[in-house]
C-alpha cells in the first residue's frame, strides 16, 4: 500500500511499541471524518457504543485499517488522512457497524444488488454520497488494547478457517469422551479449546451476520459443556457466566436455565435459582418433580445454615 497515499499525524504519544504479528487482536476508539473545511464527522465510535476490534490478517473489508493501526503505539492517538482510493469500502463497513446488533426490520435497504445500490443506495444519505463522490477521508484512531497471540493461538493461526471449522466436531468428541471418564478438568480444557477457534473465527465477522450466527450457534453446546464441567467442579460463578452468554442467544434452553440454577444454588443465591429452575419447569412440565426436589433440598440447607448462624450468634452473646 503506497505510503503517499497515507498522512500520519500524531496527537498523543503511546506508551509502547508493539511488535505485531499476524493474528494480534487490536482494539481501538475510530472518528472518520471528510476532509472538508468543516471536517465533517461520519462516524464515531464511541456514539456507537464500543470500540472497534479486529484480527490483523483475517482480510478485514477495510485493509487501509490494518495497515495504519500497524504504524500506531499503544495509547497513541493519531490523525490518518487516507486518499480515497483506499476507502472505496468505507461505506459498506460504516453501515454494517451502524446497524450491528439492530434486529433486521430496522436494518437499512436489506438487499444489496446492484439496481438497488444504483437507485436507492444503501439507507444512509452521507454514505450514498461517499459512495457517488469518493473523497479523502481522515481516521482519528486511538489504539486502546492490544492482545498478541498465545502460543495456541499461533498454532491456530497455522490453520486455515476450514481446517479451524473442521477441527470443532473433533475437539467436541474429545472433550466429550474425557467428561465420560469423569476428567473434568481435562474436558474443560479442550471444550475451552474449541469456544477459542470459534470465537477467533467470529471477530472476523459482523454480529448478527449470518456466519456469525452459525458460529455462535455451534458455540452454545460447547458451552453448556464447558458449564457443566464447572458445575461438577463447584465453580459456580463460572457456570452462571457461562450460561447466562447462553441466555442471551436462547433465554428459553432449558439446560444452560437448569445448569444457572444449580449454580445459583451452590452460590447460595435464591431468589435467582428459584427464578431459573421455576422457568425450567415452566418451560418442560415433565421437569416439574426434578426441580420441586431441587429447590425443597435448597430450602433445607438454607434453614440449616440458618440455624447454625443463629447458635453461633447466641453463642457470641452469652
């Protein structure tokens, strides 16, 4: 990428120099401005919400960002006037980043062909105008976090996305068959193997994208998983973690409720379990009895830890 074509201007020194490798995970705050007089804002990222983030290598549709976050220190903050040929993509990742998260019916012009591009842009008045009248744009990025690959993530970054992909079932199987031999912690390791591929492979796309969403399908058994594991271990605010990443996709699954609940327990929080483990058999009638004796045992040892803090109590005063 011809450095010309790139002006840099540093606002505020960094802190350290970081050497970056392919597979580095980089966060970073980003302001895109026109190079206007006015410099007119297009888009901010803090308005968003949350910072950018992204894996160096993993082809993002903007490349000009992996090239200039690579000329960046950590916490620096710099001023990137870009020529408008590198930007050409700008439009289409400004709307998608705008829209990540939305439910579809607030989604912009959902279909994308050509006509459609032609005649009606892509929803959004600034965008359509960049799209018709490239320009120079200026990036005001400040390099917020940056994560190196581990040495597992180095091996991973050796595959390719299908030999990631095609790795899951495998990984799942193992883990499956060391929980049977009741190595939990060995299971454990390998479920958290596969969420990590999966989850490398998801920053590479958009939220709520359709690969996205079957990445993160393919996540949730791994870990309910990974939850029960912790669950037998008596980790029970990893499993509550866990699960409750599981309820954001299916408030209603039953086992990652279940799973919640009995953790809930174990952390000796009731109002909490008793609110998952009702839904459970609210949701599966034929659960009821399971969850009656669930939550009769629970009531039984709250009154007896109660009990033993009152003689305690009566102890200190006499």
């Amino acid at each position: 990428m011809n450095d010309e074509y790139i002006v840099k201007t540093v606002l505020h020194a960094g802190s350290e120099i970081i050497n970056f490798i392919p597979g580095t995970k980089v966060i970073f705050h980003f302001r895109t401005t026109k190079c206007d007089f006015d410099k007119t804002m297009i888009d901010d990222s803090r308005t968003m919400g949350n910072p950018m983030e992204l894996i160096l290598g993993k082809k993002f549709k903007l490349e000009v960002w992996e090239v200039i976050i690579q000329k960046m220190a950590l916490n620096e903050v710099a001023c990137f006037k870009v020529h408008k040929s590198l930007v050409t993509t700008y439009p289409f990742v400004s709307k998608t980043l705008r829209e990540a998260g939305k439910p579809q019916s607030q989604k912009r012009n959902h279909h994308c062909c050509g006509v459609t591009l032609q005649n009606e842009g892509i929803g959004y008045t600034d965008l359509d105008e960049l799209i018709k009248c490239p320009q120079d744009l200026e990036f005001t990025l400040e390099l917020i976090k940056v994560v190196l690959p581990n040495e597992y993530e180095k091996e991973s970054w050796q595959m390719t996305e299908n030999e990631k992909l095609e790795s899951i079932p495998h990984l799942k199987e193992k883990g499956n068959a060391l929980f049977r031999e009741k190595k939990y912690d060995n299971a454990s390791e390998i479920y958290a193997k596969a969420i990590g591929i999966l989850e490398q492979l998801m920053l590479a796309e958009k939220p709520n994208d359709e690969e996205w969403l079957i990445l993160n399908q393919m996540k949730i058994p791994l870990l309910l998983n990974y939850a029960q594991c912790k669950l037998l271990n008596k980790e029970y605010y990893s499993v509550i973690e866990h699960c409750t990443t599981v309820l954001k996709t299916e408030p209603d699954n039953i086992k990652a409720l279940y799973r919640r609940g009995k953790a809930y327990i174990g952390a000796w929080d009731e109002k909490n379990a008793i609110s998952d483990l009702r839904k459970v058999a609210e949701i599966d009638p034929s659960l009821y009895n399971t969850v009656e004796k669930e939550l009769q045992a629970f009531a039984a040892a709250i009154k007896e830890k109660d009990c033993v803090q009152k003689e305690k109590l009566s102890k200190m005063f006499k």
